[in-house]
C-alpha cells in the first residue's frame, strides 16, 4: 500500500525546516518498516502536489502550520484516506481566538483575557512559538492577548479515533490514547519573546491524571483525529494554552521509547481502533533539530 506524508515546513519555511524534517525522518521510517511505500510531495506548488498524489495513494497525512493544516488536508480527505484530524475540525484549531472560546464553554481552563500590565500576545493563527511575546503592548493586526499563566510547561500527545456524528463528540472506536507527557523546553528571552528548543518525554509530574484528563477533553471537544499535541501550563488548574491537530515535534523523542510503530497506531486510529496504552521504556530529552539524547 502507498502512503503520502506531505510535511510542509521542511522544504518550504526555512525557519521550522529541522522541526518539519526531523517529524518526517520518523514517520517514514515507521511507514517503511510497517511495509508501505512513501510517497512525498515534489517541489511544485504543495496544494497542487497533495491533489495530484492523493488519488494515487491508499493513505495519507499532512503535518503543516496549524493556519495551513485544513486547506492542504482538503485535497487529500477528497481523494484518499486521511490519517491526521479532518479539514474542518483543523480550521478550527487554527483560529485560537475561537478553539479558546469552545473550550472555554465546555469548562476547560484557558488562559482569561489580557489583564492590565504585562500580558501574552500571540498571533490568532500561528504555529511554535513564532510571534509569541510577553509585554504590555496591545496586540497587532491579527494578533491578541491573554493573561500569562506561571507554571510548567507540558505537552500531551494524544492519538485519537475517527469522529462520527454532527457534534464532533463522539468516537467510532476506543477512547483516546495518551502516549505521552513531554515537559517542554520553552525559554522566555530578555526582548519579551518566547523560543520553542524540545522537550523532555516521557515525564510523570505529580497531576498527571489531571494533566492527561484536560488534554483529552481539549481534544475531544474540537473533534481532532489522529495524532494530536495540547499544550498546557500547570497553575492553580491545568490551563489549555493550544491545541495542534497534528504531527508535533514530541513525536521524535516519543519514538525512540515506544515499542509500538506511530504508522500502525495511525492506521488503526483512522479506523477506531487505538489500544489503551502504548509501552514506553526509559525517558530522553530531544531538540527541535531531532537530536536525541538518553537520560
């Protein structure tokens, strides 16, 4: 079976080329070794290519910035197999204005409006920590501010089944799997703004369950599939900073500890079957760049 992983960023956005290249190295090492043949997007126009390949393969997965991720998982949910979140739940996700207004009607923890004084601004469509500053200013042309939260900073990694019915509430097989908590190495630089460097996985702070619990309510509210990242800020509660529907960088140092294949678990997810836990052995630090380090 053919499978199309287009990853946008490693050929066309110099700035997230290691992240984008280190996510792809992984996944098609693990389609290779599960039996499919890869396919990859050329150099033309990514839309186009995405349209042109999708038909010709049986399955296939688009990782790219989160205000990029629906237009290009379009042509491929039209033609094959999705194995990532469907178009319209990622538009959703990418407006962080709106995914924390439904999180926030559902009870969820998110980061309350901008206070007086210093506060987070971000861009209302953005992707790592582009554009992400702490500062007094008023935010930009498509940009807002919201309160920052002190804390840990953690990511959850989540793989989900398909979404059936209209509410986006509901899984056609098993419930959500959570691989992995990653603490994540997020540096706030003397200018105000914040720089994305790795992380840590898997790590097992003291409100895990709590931790877990608030990632898989984030995700299941916004009908993501697939492979997904919620990043959040331990406080006085577990605060939902964002969710990306998508491949995200945890995914290299998860996969130098899990026994299991992120290509198996995607295929089966897609076809609502996860399993209730994955078997991971030891803990590694790992760079935006790929490196692995074991701890």
């Amino acid at each position: 079976m053919k499978v199309l992983l287009a990853e946008y960023a490693c050929t066309r956005d110099p700035a997230l080329a290691p992240e984008g290249a280190a996510m792809l190295d992984i996944l098609v090492q693990s389609f290779t070794r599960c039996g499919y043949e890869v396919v990859l997007p050329g150099p033309g126009d990514f839309y186009h290519e995405i349209a042109r390949l999708a038909s010709t393969c049986d399955l296939g997965l688009v990782i790219a910035p989160d205000h990029m991720l629906a237009k290009f998982t379009l042509p491929l949910e039209q033609s094959s197999h999705n194995l990532g979140c469907g178009s319209m739940n990622a538009a959703l996700c990418a407006n962080k204005v709106t995914t924390g207004r439904v999180l926030r009607s559902h009870g969820i923890p998110v980061p309350a409006d901008a206070p007086a004084g210093r506060h987070v601004v971000k861009p209302v469509a953005g992707c790592d920590a582009q554009g992400v500053r702490l500062t007094t200013d008023a935010p930009g042309k498509g940009e807002f501010a919201e309160e920052y939260i002190e804390g840990e900073h953690y990511s959850v990694s989540l793989v989900l089944s398909r979404v059936v019915g209209e509410a986006c509430l509901y899984f056609s097989g098993n419930p959500p799997l959570v691989l992995a908590i990653n603490r994540q190495d997020v540096t706030l630089n003397p200018d105000g703004t914040f720089t994305y460097a790795g992380g840590e996985t898997p790590v097992h702070p003291q409100r895990k369950a709590e931790i877990a619990d608030t990632a898989v309510r984030a995700a299941t509210v916004l009908g993501c599939q697939g492979y997904c990242g919620v990043d959040v800020a331990v406080g006085d509660k577990i605060y939902v900073i964002d969710v990306n529907p998508r491949i995200t960088t945890s995914l290299v140092g998860i996969a130098a500890c899990m026994e299991e294949e992120i290509a198996d678990l995607l295929v089966k997810a897609s076809h609502g079957d996860v399993p209730e836990t994955v078997h991971l052995t030891g803990s590694v630090r790992f760079d935006r760049y790929g490196t692995i380090t074991r701890l």
